[in-house]
C-alpha cells in the first residue's frame, strides 16, 4: 500500500494495532484492553517469522512489539521493521517484562519509538497508541498532500508547455525585406501573457503590436492569443487599422476585463509607411518601444516612443493618443514587454529603466543580436536561466530604400 493509499485509508477508518508476541495470553490481554476503545482496530501476530509480513500488508500505525521472541529476538525485530518500505516509520512500543535502562536504550538506539512494560497499564496504553498513531496518520496525510502537489504540478506544467506551445506556433515568421524583423520569446516557468505579430496592412503600411496580460498561467496567455487572432483577422468593427489609436480604443472596448475573467493588459501598437517613412504609433500603459540609430552620437542615438494610454480592460471609454515618429535610414526599433528588463537581481535590488536604456544603446558584438546579447545579459543578472516573465522582444530593421 502506498502512502497516498495508507492516508485515505487510515483518514476513514479506525487506529490500527499490531501486537507481535508469542504468547497467546498477552494476546488476549491487550485485546481485551483495547476492545473499550471503538477507534481502535487491533491485530495479533504470534510468529516473529510473521512479522514483517503482517506489518506490510496491515499498515499498522502502531506496532507492539515483545522483546523476547523464540524465533526471532525481539530487539532484532525492531531494525528490520526500519529498512522495510512500509514500516520505516511506523511508530515502534516495545514490551518488555523488565524494567532496565540498559534495554531501552538499545531499544531506542535500534529505532523504537517508546517503551513500556507489559502488560501496561490499560489507560496508558490506550493514551500512547493514540498519541502515536496521531502523529504517524498526519505524517502520511502530509506526504500525501505533497504527491497529489506533486501530481497536480505536473499537470499543470504539462497545460503551461502546452499553452507555450500554442502562442509560439501563432507567433510570426521572421520578415527578411523590405524591412527585416526578427524576435525574441521565452516564456516564463509560470507562462505570462505576452503575445506579438506584425503585417502588412496593404502594399506600403506595415502593422506592428505587442501586448501583455496581467497575471500567468493559461487564462492569460488565452486572452492574449484571442486578442492576437482579433488583430489578425481585422474582425474589429468601425476600425482603421492604419490608426493606432482607433485600433486601441476598439480593443479596450472588446476586451473589457468584467467580461475577461478580471484580466486586463498593455499594448503597444504601431503602423509604419514604408514611403513617407513614419511610424505613428500608440500605447496602453506599455512600455516605450525604442528606435535606435547606430550611426549617431550618444545624446541622439535613442529615442523612446512614449506609450501614454491607460490599460486595456479598465475604462470602456479610454482614448490613446497616437504619435508619429520619423524612421532614419539604419533605424533599429525594438518593442518588448516589461520581462525583458523588469529583472531581480539575487541581492533583492531591481535593474534600472536607466540601466536597461544604457544597455541597449551599447553596439552589438559580432555575430549576435540585441535580443540575444540582451536575453544572455538577463539571465547572468538574475543568476538562473528561468525567467520570472515571459521574455518578449521584436526588432526590426529599416534598411535605408
């Protein structure tokens, strides 16, 4: 019987006994002493030979066992109780007819839990089964909360890998011309909300957007593959998706949180005309996307596009203001979620916005990208390859025409 089995066992019925002597009369006597107490269920095992066995198929939560066997020495008994699976901690009384220090304390050292006299006061006996038995069933009742935990855990890790899955096979291929994307996405042990695409919205105007939902786990990350396949199909209605701010205001209207299960996000989303070079963009409480030109000098190498918007889900009748930022040739953009630079560090302290702007000014090293420099710099940051969120980061380069 497993412990699983044993708690649920022993949660419905009676205190289990095991009695081990060889003479019938003890036998009887201690029946006889237990027969007052109905919480009791009391077993007799006149065999030392029969011992082990018994134990293992009963699961006792108290066993009593005599000292002095013929066929086997009762404190012999005792040890192999412990290196026996189903009685390694099943609490121990040993019976003895004597009353000397020397014995306990082999008793003890040998893994018993108590030791009394036989035959022990009625009273007595009946108070130290209790008590015994008492600490031994919550034991097992603990152990079996932490397997089914355990189970439930790996359930639940199979639903999120499942869950991570699904959004990546959403997720966009990467873009090689006219405008070369590529991206960024770990998903966090817990799974965030954080989802991205980008299309063209017709043969010059390219849509950009980026969101992430409050909260982990599979809700969020459906919420945010709904909004995705929202965006995708253009099935908004009254929407220009070539305006951010109708886009987000439509959105904020369709995914109000009291009909999301409470959950609410920010995005960041923005639509870039390939002729007139400008990206007009707009936010909801979302992290600034940032352009970065890697020609210039420092005080002008990076620009951060604002998301002034409130959250998505909040207020039915919330605006977001668009804005509209020209593109250089060689301009790099990067719009992310906040797990790419919301980051503990092992002392406690949090990375900077600051820190992370500094960061990403710096020029990439040969042979790698920002994303991938940026992702190997947050793990060494954090001190672990496990991330706390979704780690999410699209970049896209503007090739001069």
């Amino acid at each position: 019987m497993n412990l699983a089995a044993q708690a649920t066992s022993l949660s419905e019925h009676k205190i289990i006994v095991l009695l081990v002597d060889d003479q019938p009369i003890i036998g009887e006597a201690v029946r006889r002493i237990l027969s007052v107490a109905d919480d009791i269920t009391y077993h007799y095992c006149q065999h030392a030979t029969e011992a082990l066995q018994k134990a293992a198929e009963l699961g006792p939560t108290v066993i009593l066992q005599d000292l002095v066997m013929p066929e086997i020495d009762g404190l012999d008994l005792v040890p192999q109780y412990r290196t026996q699976a189903e009685t390694k901690d099943t609490p121990l009384i040993v019976l003895s007819t004597k009353e000397e220090a020397v014995t306990k304390a082999e008793a003890f050292a040998r893994g018993a839990n108590d030791y009394l006299v036989k035959i022990p006061d009625g009273l007595e006996l009946i108070a130290r089964i209790r008590y015994h038995s008492r600490g031994y069933i919550a034991m097992l009742e603990r152990q079996a909360a932490y397997e089914a935990l355990q189970r439930s855990e790996g359930i639940l890790r199979d639903q999120l890998d499942s869950a991570a899955d699904y959004v990546i096979s959403l997720l966009p291929l990467p873009m090689k011309s006219p405008i070369s994307i590529d991206w960024s996405f770990v998903p966090s042990a817990a799974l965030g909300g954080d989802a991205f695409d980008y299309q063209w919205l017709d043969d010059r105007r390219l849509a950009m957007c980026l969101l992430d939902v409050c909260g982990h786990g599979v809700g969020s990350a459906l919420l945010s593959v709904s909004v995705l396949n929202t965006l995708r199909s253009r099935t908004l209605p009254d929407t220009n998706f070539k305006d951010p701010s109708s886009v987000l205001m439509r959105v904020n209207q369709a995914f109000q949180m009291d009909r999301q299960n409470d959950l609410f996000f920010t995005m960041w989303y923005g639509v870039y005309d390939c002729e007139t070079r400008q990206l007009t963009h707009a936010g909801a409480a979302h992290p600034p996307a940032l352009l970065i030109a890697p020609d210039v000098t420092d005080n002008d190498r990076l620009r951060e596009l604002n998301s002034s918007g409130p959250m998505i889900g909040i207020d039915e009748d919330s605006t977001f203001p668009s804005q509209t930022s020209e593109v250089r040739p060689g301009d790099q953009l990067y719009f992310f979620s906040d797990g790419v630079f919301e980051i503990i560090k092992p002392d406690g302290t949090m990375w900077t916005m600051e820190e992370f702007l500094e960061f990403m000014k710096q020029p990439i090293a040969d042979g790698t990208t920002k994303s991938e420099e940026l992702l190997t710099y947050v793990r060494e940051l954090q001190g672990r390859d496990e991330l706390n969120d979704d780690f999410s980061i699209v970049h896209a380069d503007f090739v001069a025409n």
